[in-house]
C-alpha cells in the first residue's frame, strides 16, 4: 500500500493510510527493499534469535522493509509508520473497531458548531527521557507540521486549523474557520518532543535515529537494513507491555523469511498466498504457529502517471482497465485468496459505493476505445499511432512476489491487444525517493491501505496533494472532484457526505488514474505460545503491547 499506504499512504491520512493497519495490511503482504547484507549472513543470525526467544520477552516481527528514519511524521513509508507507531502516542486513536477513542488526550470538546475541538490532556505522561509531556508539545508538533522547511507531505490537514493555542498546562484547542469533519481524526499524528527537537534541523537531527516517544516502547538500537529494537517502556501511561522487546527482523525476500520462521528466528510475520495454501498445512507447523486469514484493509492498483502523453487520454486508461484481467490475477498471483476492486473505498461500508462503473475484462472493448483515440494494430499485430508504438514500463517494488506476478499478468494481457509492456523491479527506497515523489515514471504496481475515514482518499485524488504536497503521485486533477472532498470535510451529516463521496467513486470510475486491481488477504502467523492475541475488523496487530507469552504475563 505507498500500503494506507503507498504501500508504499495530511499526517493524519498517512497514519490512516499506513501505519495504522500497517501490520494487518502490509507488513505482511510485501517485502520492498534490499537487505545490506546477504541472505546468509542473515540466517546466521538465526541462533541469537532462538537463544532471545527461550527468555520469553522478546517478541521477532518479519519486516519487509527498513525504515528511512525514525520520525513518523517526516516519512513517506509503511516500514517507518510501524515501527514508529509503537513509539509515539497521538492525541487520539483508532481502537480495535475502528472507533476513536483517547490516547494522550483523556478527552475532548467539540464546540463552536463543530469549528473547534478542545482536547484535555492526561497528566501523567512523560517522554522516555523522563521529561514530562504537556500541550506545549502538541502546539510545537503542530507548528512544526505548518512550517514550510519541515520536510513532511503531510501538512495539508494542518494548515486548514485558523488558531491553535494553549489553555492550560494541559489543555489544547484549535479552531478551524469551517467545520471539518475528519478534523478529530487528523490528531491521530505523532506528537513530538519540543525539548529535544526546538531548533533542530529535522533532516540531521540524532532523533531521526534516535527516536524519542510516549509510546508503549522505546527505542533501542537499529542496524541498517538488518533489525531495529525496541524495548519495552516501564512508565507507558497505559501500562507497560508484557514483552519486554521487539525486534523488527528486516528480511526483503519472502522465501527467505519464511525459512527464517520455520527456524524458529520470527514469532510473527506473514505468509504468502502459496505458503499458506501449500507449505504451511503439517501438524508440525500447525503446532507451532497458528494462522490467521481475512481480507486485508488495503488495495492494489496499476497507477499511470498523467503528465505522460500516452495516458493523459481518459478513453485510453479506460481501454486499459477493461484488457486488464482481474480474475486472472487473483487466480495466479494470488492463487485465489483476495477479491477483485473497483476503488478505494472499503466495501461493505457505510460510504461504499457498488454502483459504479466496473470494467469487467473485454479485450475487444478495450480496442474499440483505444482506436477512437487514432491507435491501429499494424500488420504485425503491434499497436500504433502515426508510426509509434504503444509501450511503457511498469515499476513495483523487489520482495513482492504477488505483485511482480500481477505485473506479468498484465504484461501478457496487453501483449494481445498489441501494447509492449516491460517490468522494472526495484529497490523500495529508491523508487520512492527518486521514481515516485518525482514524477519519473509511466505506471506503477502498488497498494494503499484502505481506512476507515473516507477523507483520507483526499491525499491520494485531490489536485492541493499532487507531490511533494501529498500522496497524489499521479497527478490527477479533477475541479469537481477536488469541490465534492472539500462539501464532504465540511458537514457532520453523514448521510450528504455519503452522499458527495457516492459522486466521488463514480467519477474515479469514470477518469481511471488507477486500474484498481484487486484486495489480497492478509495471512498473519504467529507462534501458537504467544497468548492475548483478539482479531478484530482491524486485524490482529493493532495492539501488540497486551500480547504476552503463556506463563509470563505481569
């Protein structure tokens, strides 16, 4: 998703998108990046880990990618919003259910028509470095989201607040010109601490490396490309947690980390669709690790970069869509286990929309459409306009061989319509960096998480979130669809923004920035001597702090 949620996912929509199901939702479902070391060198490691388990305080989490820094609201990444997730506390959060319930905030006010929010902060928190947390920091937070030199995407949601200000010690309120309906959810953001980070160049500070939170864990060490650790916090305002240590076990291929598993080196990762159909069904697995299945709150689609002239054309992404075969897809990439998708929204919701357009695979269609925009298949069976050839390359990211299967799917799919498509896989960090935030590429093969606020598609379809600003890598731009977001954010009443978000869908259906391709199931194990694990709407992983080992819990 870039996962939420590129699978790759204001701060609030890349929480959304990202971090917060990031476990149900990406960490398993993709590996994107390069290890620093060789594969070997990693399984040696393999017997430390066994000799960490039998103490029974640490808990091993397959990760398929490094973090590129440790401050969550500075990133673009899936890697780095899990790991920060459990270091840093918002004023608000999203429980099991998807409901927002408190977090540093104990409580809160809305007043003023729905135009202000007061939020009452608790009083017994402090730093990890002992100092103590008081709504000085979630203004400093929230100036530091504002201010042009801060080196985030996410500062949209926070320039919409008109006044933020301080009550009291512990009292925060800001105030927005024109309601703002998804303006609670938006303090879901890491807050971060002024007395370490007041004046600091965000790009060279130590705490990109060195993080320092309120969350349930604190930060330990981090190898580069190999494991990050994170131990457990004793003052953690809610408790601390019953395992004592984390450690995010970087591993990019998904072979390799299931072997690693096996070997007893992971408590906790997640399967491919062929593992969990075909390598994991042994009474000697089973009665080691427990499964679980359900389908993952996230989405992968065929993204086209719209400044390229071959896909400015509506009729032309259309024509894609329709000789893209979906079914085919989930059939071989994914060996059956995930649903076919029409958008971005989650089905089955309240602000699902099933009625819209939906293109069903119709390779004779598609060149119906593509010959109304003057392309001709040629005597060899080549697709061209004036002489030139339709071709262009698909990137996804190494480590996900579901989606580089897609890819070759989709590859042969338009060979027969005449398109020549090629595949370029590469490292995670670098597509991003060099690929994606700067508009250097034809299509890409990714995956947002798909959350429970709708707004939060604003991020990833609106022209004020074209990049660097946002998450619309495409650069899509639709004034009517920008208009139909900003009604949506400015009613409380449920059933208009159902209402605006309906025109929405239909429109994304109708301008197709995305081939929206399919919704894989999220396959999660865990070692069966792991206890406190609830699944829920939101997965399994929402909540690692109260999962403890059998006999060792406080």
């Amino acid at each position: 998703m870039i996962s939420k949620k590129i699978t790759m996912l204001p701060a609030a929509a890349f929480f959304l998108l990202l971090a917060f199901l990031i476990v149900a939702a990406y960490l398993f479902l993709t590996g994107v990046f390069s290890l620093h070391r060789s594969y070997p060198q990693a399984a040696k490691n393999v017997t430390f880990q066994n000799k960490q388990n039998k103490a029974k305080d640490t808990l091993v989490i397959g990760l398929g990618a490094d973090a590129t820094n440790l401050i969550g609201n500075m990133a673009a990444d899936a890697p780095t919003a899990e790991v920060t997730s459990q270091i840093y506390d918002g004023l608000v959060r999203y429980n099991r259910n998807f409901k927002i319930v408190p977090d540093l905030a104990k409580s809160w006010k809305i007043s003023n028509g729905g135009k202000a929010i007061t939020f009452y902060l608790r009083h017994n928190v402090r730093w990890q470095d002992g100092h103590k947390f008081t709504a000085g920091d979630v203004l400093f937070t929230y100036r530091l989201m504002v201010n042009p030199r801060t080196p985030t995407p996410y500062a949209a949601e926070y320039l919409k607040v008109y006044k933020a200000k301080i009550i009291g010690k512990y009292i925060f309120r800001v105030t927005y010109k024109k309601p703002y309906a998804p303006a609670l959810a938006s303090w879901e953001l890491s807050i971060l601490p002024e007395h370490l980070l007041k004046g600091k160049n965000l790009l060279t500070t130590k705490l990109r490396s060195h993080p320092v939170g309120t969350g349930p864990y604190e930060f330990y060490k981090w190898i580069h490309g190999y494991e990050i650790i994170l131990k457990a916090n004793p003052h953690y305002f809610m408790g601390a947690p019953h395992i004592k240590r984390l450690i995010y076990k970087i591993v990019p291929d998904s072979s390799t980390m299931f072997l690693i598993l096996k070997s007893n080196g992971i408590d906790y990762a997640g399967l491919t669709p062929l593992q969990f159909r075909y390598e994991t069904g042994g009474k000697k697995f089973n009665s080691r690790y427990k499964k679980y299945i359900h389908p993952s709150l996230s989405f992968t689609f065929l993204g086209y970069n719209l400044l390229d002239p071959l896909f400015k054309s509506v009729r032309v992404r259309q024509a894609l869509s329709y000789a893209i075969n979906k079914k085919e897809i989930i059939k071989g990439a994914l060996l059956g286990l995930g649903i076919k998708c029409y958008g971005p929204f989650m089905p089955g919701t309240y602000f699902y929309n099933r009625n819209i357009k939906r293109y069903g695979y119709d390779p004779k269609k598609a060149l119906i459409l593509l010959n109304r925009k003057g392309w001709r298949l040629n005597k060899k069976g080549i697709l061209e306009r004036g002489g030139i050839p339709f071709k262009f390359t698909i990137l996804t990211p190494q480590g996900n061989p579901e989606r580089l299967s897609a890819a070759e799917i989709i590859q042969q799919n338009l060979k027969k319509i005449g398109i020549k498509v090629g595949i370029r896989v590469m490292e995670w960090t670098s597509l991003i960096s060099e690929f994606i935030m700067k508009k250097r590429f034809q299509s890409v093969l990714l995956g947002f998480t798909i959350t429970p606020d709708p707004y939060d598609n604003a991020a990833i379809f609106t022209s004020s979130n074209i990049v660097p600003k946002g998450l619309n890598f495409t650069s899509f731009s639709d004034p009517q669809i920008d208009g139909l977001f900003r009604k949506a954010r400015s009613t409380f009443n449920l059933k208009k923004q159902r209402m605006y978000y309906f025109k929405i869908q239909k429109l994304l259906a109708k301008e197709s920035p995305y081939t929206f391709l399919y919704i894989p199931y999220a396959m999660p194990v865990v070692k069966n001597s792991i206890n406190g694990i609830k699944p829920a709407p939101s997965g399994i992983g929402y909540d690692i702090r109260k999962w403890y080992y059998a006999g060792f819990a406080d």
